[in-house]
C-alpha cells in the first residue's frame, strides 16, 4: 500500500503497548484527569498501535479503556479521543449506521464515505456491517434513500468500479453526459449516475477532459446546474474524488469550518480518518486552493485540549 506514507500520523518506533496503558491509567486515576498526557499519547500511536494499548489495558487493569477514557472526557474531545480508538473499518461501520438509523437520514456522511472510500475498503464495510449488525448496509440505505441518489450509492455499495483506462469509451461516455445534461431539456440522470459510478477515476479523468472540449463546461458546473438535492452532493463528491481524494477532503475540511459556527463532526471524521492516509496532501491542496493554511484555520476555529489535538493530527503548519 503505497499511501500509507502520506499520513501524519505514524507508528511509534520504540512501543510498549505496556507502558502506554499505564501512562494513560495514571492519567485518569485519582482527582482530575490528565488530558494533556491522553492526547499527545494517542495522536503520537497508530490506530493499530492504539488497539494492543486497548488489549493491554484490560489485561493490565480488568477494565475497557475506552469505557475509561468516556466516563473522564466529554464534548467534542472525547468525541475526537474515542474516534482516535476505533479501527478505521469500525468507524465507517458505526458512521455508516448513525446515518441511516439516526432521527432522519445523514446524507453528508453517506455522500463522504461512499465517495471517498477505496473499493476494497468499501468491500470490507459491508461485510463488517453485516457482522456487526446482522442486517444488510445496502438494504439500510435503500430504505432511506430514493431516486437516483439512491441508485448511485447502490453502485457505489457495489464497489466494482472498472479498472484503468478504456481509451474506446473515453469519447462516447463524454458524449453521452453532454447528451444525458447540457443538450437535453430535463436531465437524464440515469447516465451520469451508470458512468461517474463504474469508470475508474484515471478514466473519469479523461471523461471530464473531453467532456469539456466537448461543451465547454467543466463537468461540476453541469452538475451543479443539471441536478439538485442530495444526488448533486453525491455526483460532485464522486467527480470531485475522482479528480483528487485530497483536494476533495481540504475543501471538506474548509467548509467545516468557513462562516459561523464549525461542523465538528465532519472536522472530526475527516481529521480522524484520513491522518493515516493522506493528510500531508491534504494540507497541500488545502494551501494551493485556500488564503491560509489547514493548521491556521483549526487553531482559529478551535479551544482547549480538542484544538491541541486536531493539531497534532494535522501535524504541521504550512504558513
């Protein structure tokens, strides 16, 4: 796996699974908790470093270390500190759930992870879901979604996108999105959902190139004027995506946080899950497309021990 490298999170060198359990014990035990020692800890391990710090807790103390660390933390730190504790499988599972079982469906959080998530990864959610939860994820979502946003995140739930580059369709699948939006009166949504949900993203790529050429629109704009609601989120996440993943996160990332008020959960998730995959690139998109760096916008966006430890994940400052 070769993305691995981009994070800023690593795995700690010299671990003891051992020691890190009773530092983070001797955090919590008696009068006031050390929140200081928790974080620079757990942003310092990997999140399969943090899983045998678990192991060793309940070996070391008959105790849930995550039980622990909830019943110390609260507000968004601990949202952030028990989300740094899940495996990443885990994580989408229990996000992917919330989604569709919470009080009204949270489309934003389908729209990212089923956009964002590798194949295989994607592959792996299912079968984790239906472990987890005896039910079947793709069923959950269709009973909470309709149309043709619905029929995309089932292709997507498949998780069978094509591979490299079909140079014979690079024209013909550009053609038909100009047929299917720009030159039809009412849209075909049907095209754009079958072609941005099965064509790899070096292919797309070349689709959107064309696509281009061909209309002199660049393929988000169509969208954004050919389509609305919930399935132009998902259509702009996935051409976003197949452009590139970072840049798709580092204008997440700046939406979370531009205006009044800050989308915590979506600054969590993202923090969380891409800081062992891409986030260097991440703060590099972030800085090419934005006036400020990802580090400078966190710490004027956040306080206290939540603000220490989003920016140890973000891991530098590119001024």
């Amino acid at each position: 796996m070769l993305q691995a490298s981009r994070g800023t999170v690593k795995a700690s060198a010299n671990f003891n699974a051992s020691a890190d359990a009773e530092v983070l014990y001797k955090s919590m035990k008696g009068l006031g908790t050390d929140e200081d020692a928790i974080l620079q800890l757990l942003t310092a391990r990997s999140n399969s470093q943090r899983q045998e710090i678990k192991a060793a807790y309940k070996t070391l103390y008959g105790k849930d270390l995550i039980d622990d660390l909830k019943g110390e933390l609260s507000g968004k730190f601990e949202t952030l500190i028990v989300a740094l504790m899940t495996p990443p499988i885990a994580y989408d599972v229990t996000l992917l759930r919330n989604a569709v079982k919470g009080a009204g469906t949270d489309e934003k959080v389908l729209v990212e992870v089923l956009a964002s998530r590798t194949s295989q990864h994607v592959k792996d959610i299912v079968a984790a879901y239906r472990q987890e939860y005896d039910d079947d994820l793709e069923e959950d979502v269709c009973g909470d979604t309709s149309g043709h946003f619905k029929r995309l995140l089932v292709i997507l739930l498949q998780a069978n996108r094509q591979a490299g580059i079909q140079e014979g369709k690079i024209e013909g699948d550009a053609q038909a999105l100009f047929k299917a939006g720009e030159e039809k009166f009412g849209t075909d949504e049907q095209s754009f959902v079958t072609i941005l949900g099965n064509r790899s993203a070096e292919h797309l790529r070349k689709v959107f190139d064309a696509y281009m050429k061909l209309s002199g629109f660049e393929m988000e704009e169509s969208i954004q004027r050919e389509t609305s609601g919930s399935l132009r989120d998902l259509l702009l996440a996935v051409v976003k995506c197949a452009r590139s993943i970072p840049a798709y996160f580092a204008e997440t990332l700046y939406y979370a946080m531009k205006g009044a008020g800050t989308d915590d959960n979506t600054l969590i998730r993202v923090m969380v899950t891409r800081s062992e995959v891409d986030m260097l690139d991440i703060r590099t998109e972030f800085r090419k497309k934005f006036a400020c760096s990802l580090h400078s916008m966190i710490k004027g966006d956040t306080s206290g021990d939540y603000r220490k430890a989003l920016l140890l994940l973000c891991g530098g400052d590119d001024a």
